[in-house]
C-alpha cells in the first residue's frame, strides 16, 4: 500500500521530499538530537506559508485601511494591531495543524465532514469574495501606478503577466523564492519609517494603552472593524492550509510551521504599524493634511502626493509599496481560490505539477487574474462599490469561517491527537463571539449607512452575544442533566514518536459527523444570518449601482 492510500492525501505531488526557498527537506531524512544550527536550517527551509499568508494581508485594502487609521486617529489605534497578534496566531495555528495532520485543503474537510450543501456554500462565498478581492488588488495596482506617472494600461497588464509566469512555472520553490523576494520589497516601509520623524514615546503609549484620538466614535467603531477584518480574512485559512499541505509539511514539522506563523504574524503587525506612523507623519506635517472625509480610492495617493511634498522619492516609495503589496495579495489569494478549486472539483492542484499536468489549476488562476486585472481597466467601472463590497462579505464572511475552523480542529476523526485543548476552545470561542459582533456591526451599518447610532449598537450587539451565550451555555447543563449522555470511551493515548506520525486515514473510511441538538441549532442560525445577509448585500448593491 502507498503512502498516499494510507493517508487522506488527494495529490500524490503533496507527498515527497519538502523544498523551500531556503532549503530542501528530504523525507526519509532523521530529524532526532538536531543542534541548533540545524534546527535554524531546517525552519529556513519550513518557512514560508505563514510569512506569505500574513504579509499577503498588508495588501492594498490593507495599506489603505492603516494609512486611514494613521492620517485621521495618528498613533491613538495602534493597540488595535497588538490585540490582533493572538487572534493571528490562534486562528492560523489551527489550520497548520489540519494542513500537517491532514493532509487536504479546507475546501475539501468542509466538503467531506460538514455535506456538500454546507461545502458548496462555504466554497461559493469564498470564491465570490476572493475574486472581488482580487479585483481591489489590481485597484491598488492602478493607484500606485497614478502616483508613479506610469499609465495603468501598462502597470496592470504587465503585473497581470508576472502573476501568471510566476506562478505557472511548474516549480514549488521557484514561486516561493519569488514571494520572498516580493516580501523583502514590502518590507522597504520599515526603512522609509525612519524618514517620517517616527515618535518612538507617542508608539508606545499607543500600542499599550488603548484610547481613540477624537473619542470613540461610530467612524472610529468603523475604522477599527475594517482593520480587523483587512487582518484577519477567510481566504487566510483556505490559502494557508492548503499551501502547507503543497509544500508537504508533515506533524513532525509543525513546531516549525508554528514558528513560521508566530514570526509571521509580529511581520504583518510590524508593517501595519509602520504605515499607521507613516500616513501620520504625511498628515500632521503638511498643510491641510488630516482630513475625515477619508476614501480608499483617494486615500492612498492622498498619503503618496503628502509624503511626495517632502522629498519626491519617499512619496514614490509609498506608491512601491502599495503596488507590491498589491501583488502579493493578489497572488495569494488567487492561489487560495486555485486551490480550493482543485479541493473540490478533485483535480491535481499543486505547484510541483506543470501547466500540461495540472492544466485545470493554472487555468483557474490564470482566468481569474486576467478577469480581475481587466475590470479596473473599464471606464466607469464600480470600482468604489466593489471595495464596499469586498469590506462587507469579509465581515459577513469572517464568523462563520472561523466556526468551521474551530469544529475541524475538535473533530478526533480529523485531527486524533492533535485536536484542540479546552483553553484554546475557550481563546477561540471568545474570539468568534468578538468576530461576530464586529461582523453584526458591519452588515448593520452597510446597509442602513444613515441615521445608526454605532457606539449604542455596539453595546447592544455585545449584550446580546453575551446574553445568547450564557443562555446557550445554560442550556447545555440542563440538556446534560436532564438527558444523560451515555459513557463516552477515553481517548487513545499518543506517545510523542507516534503522535508525530498520525495522520488523518482517507476521508472516506471517517465516521460520519454527529452534530448535537444544540450544534444543529447554532450551525442553522448561522446558515440563515448567512442568507440574510447575503441577500440584504445583494439589494444594497443594486441599490447602489441605481444611484437610490
């Protein structure tokens, strides 16, 4: 019997020797009693999913959301970004346990565990919001070029082109030494931090003591629900997975992935940070230059032309970083939405195939990136609408995502002795329960934009969540009282060698997923805030799109 049909895995180019862009991991290769200078090798040689995955979130919505909260609020929301450093850590670390463990991409545990009715709904948002998503990036493109003097009729197309060659060169390390590459590029706003009279004093207070310059607010409520969803967003779980299990990482090297993660997520805050002080010191030093009436299409060039009136090149640098941010969020979201594709359909979707083997793949990839390069490209086009759009499905979006994530990684079938531990059950409960009174707040406010007092929802938002959960928790106890639960069996035991060689046996030899009364309840309820809300976006769009 193959490695492959003893384990769950769909590709058989997701199993061999692991090669990184720092190194190569060969499988049969002994990892016991490494010193140090090994151990560092060997993460080097791991690294790169979880860096690609966070810095792939400083894209353009990200860059234009930070240098909003910079330019309006100053330093005064920097713990905003500190409070988002374990929710990183906790939700990505979920899922480079299922991608080492399990060795299949999200899509397809949702596909398999939860029914194709809850996988092709899950899949179908994801691939309507990754696509839009998609399109904001090469809106980014677009503005960077502006600033640049460079027409996007030849900015957008040619990024379009190195997307594609990059990624369809058949060849897992090349494609992750160019996202490296693309990585060293967008960390240059660290550098150009040091040019923007950064007040190192001013940072600290407000990365640790949380107040809002101006007051709390419903345009600050507002503000900081956009930089949390532009941090944490679904197409992170799908794209993270799925590339651990492309690189072949197995459980005995997920301390590493760990690593890969945790360093990753201080990266993404770090340059979050640098471009909040950095869109900060573009507006109090210029004339007229903090402003309110903040737009995202403006925005950033706004910061770019502001920068540009000290010395020329710091401005253009801004606009470099914006256009690289932009690639790589387009890149690792499309190679999300390819991958879920190959999850579902069933296909070969890995990045060690070449574009003759694996022809559905890189097809996938390449119609959308050209579809979504050439929307900003139309005169006219909604480009504003799309990036409401694209705002309000990751809020919409972002709960249910993470509820999915927390039932895989409880699921023994699944995951066996690498399931949660109740502390982190307990971390991830309150992290969705947050996720979704943000998500509340934001549904509310796209569609009823005037006349909503925010700061008073907010409060009833979480008294209500609060409330539901007691009642929910209370419940429970009384359903376990009342009906007595027979004598589950205790779990098998694991000694480290053989926890470190678990993997998940072929999906179809799984017992199925038994639901209690109370999970059936909540996973409906969610289903049709889902529905609602979908349809509630839809008639707000065409709305929108009619000038009402």
């Amino acid at each position: 019997m193959t490695e492959q049909q003893k384990s769950a895995v769909l590709d058989s180019a997701h199993l061999g020797d692991i090669e990184g862009a720092f190194g190569k991991i060969k499988v049969d290769e002994a990892h016991n009693n490494q010193g140090f200078k090994q151990r560092a090798m060997t993460l080097l040689a791991i690294m790169g999913p979880g860096l690609i995955v966070m810095v792939g979130d400083n894209d353009a919505g990200g860059v234009a959301t930070y240098a909003q909260a910079g330019q309006v609020y100053g330093y005064s929301l920097l713990w905003v970004l500190l409070l988002l450093i374990p929710v990183l850590i906790i939700n990505q670390e979920m899922v480079v346990r299922l991608g080492a463990v399990t060795g299949v991409g999200h899509a397809r545990l949702i596909n398999e565990r939860f029914g194709r009715g809850w996988g092709w709904f899950s899949v179908g948002d994801l691939f309507l919001l990754n696509f839009l998503t998609i399109i904001t990036e090469f809106i980014g493109i677009s503005l960077a070029a502006d600033h640049l003097g460079v027409s996007k009729y030849v900015v957008v197309p040619t990024a379009a082109v190195a997307l594609i060659a990059i990624m369809a060169s058949g060849n897992f390390r090349r494609w992750e030494r160019a996202m490296f590459a693309f990585i060293a590029v967008a960390l240059l706003q660290v550098p150009l931090l040091f040019f923007c009279e950064p007040q190192w004093g001013r940072a600290g207070r407000g990365f640790v003591v949380p107040s809002i310059e101006g007051g709390l607010n419903s345009a600050s409520i507002l503000l900081i629900i956009a930089m949390v969803g532009t941090t944490v967003a679904p197409w992170q779980l799908f794209f993270q997975q799925s590339n651990i299990v492309d690189k072949r990482i197995t459980p005995r090297f997920i301390g590493y992935e760990r690593a890969d993660t945790v360093i990753g997520s201080f990266v993404v805050v770090i340059g979050a940070a640098a471009l909040v002080m950095i869109a900060d010191y573009a507006a109090r030093s210029a004339p007229g230059g903090r402003r309110s009436d903040w737009d995202d299409d403006d925005g950033v060039k706004i910061i770019a032309d502001l920068l540009g009136q000290h010395a020329p090149w710091m401005g253009h640098l801004f606009a470099v970083v914006l256009l690289d941010a932009s690639i790589i969020g387009a890149a690792a979201v499309t190679l999300s939405t390819s991958y879920a594709f190959g999850d579902v359909f069933g296909l070969k979707h890995s990045l060690h195939r070449s574009f003759k083997d694996a022809k559905q793949f890189y097809f996938s990839y390449t119609a959308m990136i050209v579809v979504a390069a050439a929307v900003p490209l139309i005169p006219g086009a909604p480009l504003g609408l799309i990036t409401q759009a694209v705002q309000a499905l990751a809020g919409l979006l972002l709960p249910s995502a993470s509820v999915f994530l927390l039932l895989l990684c409880n699921d023994r079938e699944v995951l066996g002795p690498w399931v949660n531990r109740p502390w982190l059950n307990i971390a991830a409960g309150v992290t969705v329960a947050v996720l979704l009174l943000l998500s509340g707040i934001l549904m509310a406010t796209t569609l009823f934009p005037d006349g909503l007092d925010v700061v008073a929802l907010t409060w009833w938002l979480a008294g209500a969540i609060a409330i539901a959960a007691i009642l929910a928790w209370a419940g429970f106890k009384l359903y376990e009282r009342l009906r007595p639960q027979p004598a589950q069996p205790e779990p098998p035991t694991f000694s480290p060698a053989a926890k470190m060689t678990w993997r998940m046996p072929p999906l179809a030899l799984l017992k199925p997923v038994r639901w209690s009364t109370g999970t059936k309840l909540s996973m409906l309820a969610l289903r049709a805030y889902l529905v609602i809300g979908a349809v509630l976006l839809v008639v707000k769009a065409v709305q929108l799109g009619k000038g009402a």
